[in-house]
C-alpha cells in the first residue's frame, strides 16, 4: 500500500464512523408522493408491449439485412434473367 | 427497512391496482433505503426531499416492468443510484478545492491524515466524513460514485456492477481513475499547505 493510500483508507475508515442522520420522513411526504403517483397516467395493456418494440426493430432490420444478402446473388441473377428474356424477344421478332 | 413483517408482495399487488393508501405505505416503508442513498450521492444545491421525491415518482412509473427477478429493494436500489448519478452529471461544474474552504476540524483531520502525527479521535469522524464528500465533489460523477460505494459503503465491485449496470472491468477502471484523481488532490493539498 502505498503512502496515498494509506492516508485515504484511514480517512474513509474515520469518515466511517461517522454516526448515520435518522433518516426522518418529511411531514406529509408519502401522501404527497402517492396523490403524485396516482396522478400519472395509468398503465395499459400495450405499455408492457413498449419495451419489446425497440428489441423488435432491431430484430426486423437484421432480418431485412440478412435476407438482402441471401438474396443478393438470386437478384443480379433475376436481371440477367430479364436480359434473356429480352434478347428471345428479339429473335422471336427477328424471325417474324 | 424499518418493518421486517411488512407485506411488500401484497402491497405491490394493491399498488398496481392504483391504491392510493398502498402506495403511501410502500414509500414509508421504502423511504429509509431511498434516504440513505440519497444521502450519500446526495449533489450539490439539490433538495434531500425532491430527489427522493423524483426517485419514487420513477419507482411507481416503472412498476410495471418489475418482474421480481430481483428483490424489489435491490430494484428500487438501482433506481434511486440512477437517478442520483443523473443529477450529479447535470452539474457540470464542480468547485475548485481550496484549503481555505475547510473548517478548522476538516483541516486539521486532514492533516493528522497527511502528516500520520497523532491518530486521530473519534470525535473527527464527522469532520472526515464532510472532508471526503468535499473531496469526492472533484470527481467526475462516475468515478464519485464508484468511490462511494466502494470506500464508504463497502460494497463489492460485483455488487457495485449490480447496481449502476456498469460492467466490473469499467467499475475498477473508474475506482483506478478516482484514485489517481484524489491522489492528485492530495498532493496539491499538501503543497498549498506548505506553502
């Protein structure tokens, strides 16, 4: 331990001892912050739903990533797809 | 808590069913813990009353998503030490320290500390404690609050971790910091002192 610390320590253990305020309630105060409390707006059914919201974003946009990335082969592939088709139009036109 | 026999399960029960005597009786009988935190993270020029005030009013808000995984004390623990460490970061200014700011029992606790002369009386104990928070008001709230807990109240870094939502590594990191900071203090005092 070093000289710091060794003064610190002996400074919080006398802090310590330090005898604890009674922790008096102030006249009134519960009432007070009960009346307050039924004040608030009252909880509804889809309050307990909020919090999964924010999960459920998070989820869906990792989901949206993760199928754009399967997929992202099978749409370059769809547009070479559409080149096909356009070129058999042009033979079937060529033909006529 | 003031009433070991106190029925919280039954009491929380009729608090969500928005009874108003319940509830009065939930903060009378919660009040002890949410004061005792409040007197030790308690920041400068904010009322003892409206602090505790605040932390109830978020108590009853958020009763909805106690789902008892913790005992409701513990729960209402983290809410009250939020809530202080919200207040504390609001103030972004803290005051320069300055010897002549100490009272003549704080200065002179503080140098028996420094100089290790005499051990020191039990009578100095409440001029400690004010020196400390003096002290611990130079540090940034975090960090203040890790040294409260940790010197003052004696809590574990796990169970420091348990109630600030602070991963373990980041609460010694700022108990390390804290230390260093005060170390610092410590030094200037001294120096000004010689001086």
């Amino acid at each position: 331990m070093n000289r710091f610390e060794h003064q610190w320590q002996k400074l919080v253990a006398l802090a310590r001892q330090a005898p604890a305020d009674p922790a008096a309630m102030p006249f009134g105060f519960a009432t007070r912050v009960a009346a307050q409390a039924a004040a608030l707006p009252a909880g509804t059914p889809w309050r307990s739903l909020e919090r999964f919201a924010f999960r459920g974003l998070l989820v869906a946009g990792a989901c949206s990533v993760a199928a754009i990335a399967f997929n992202y082969s099978g749409l370059l592939s769809d547009q070479s797809d559409d080149y096909a088709s356009a070129d058999t139009v042009g033979e079937l036109l060529s033909l006529s | 808590m003031a009433d070991e026999s106190f029925d919280l399960v039954g009491c929380l029960e009729r608090v969500r069913r928005r009874d108003q005597v319940a509830a009065r009786q939930l903060v009378e009988h919660l009040y002890p813990l949410v004061s005792r935190i409040v007197r030790s993270h308690l920041p400068r020029r904010v009322a003892e009353e409206d602090l505790a005030q605040d932390i109830f009013l978020k108590m009853f808000t958020r009763l909805e998503q106690y789902q008892g995984n913790v005992p409701f004390p513990h729960w209402v623990s983290r809410i009250a030490v939020t809530t202080c460490i919200d207040q504390l970061r609001a103030q972004k200014r803290r005051p320069e320290f300055r010897w002549a700011d100490l009272s003549e029992n704080e200065a002179e606790v503080l140098d028996n500390v420094m100089t290790d002369e005499r051990d020191v009386l039990p009578g100095d104990a409440l001029a400690a404690r004010e020196l400390v928070q003096k002290l611990l008001a130079q540090l940034k709230p975090d960090d203040r609050l890790v040294i409260q807990l940790l010197d003052l109240e004696q809590k574990t870094i796990a169970e420091i971790s348990a109630l600030t939502g602070w991963n373990q590594t980041l609460v010694k990191v700022r108990a390390f910091r804290a230390r260093r900071k005060l170390q610092k203090l410590f030094q200037e005092l001294q120096s000004k002192e010689k001086s």
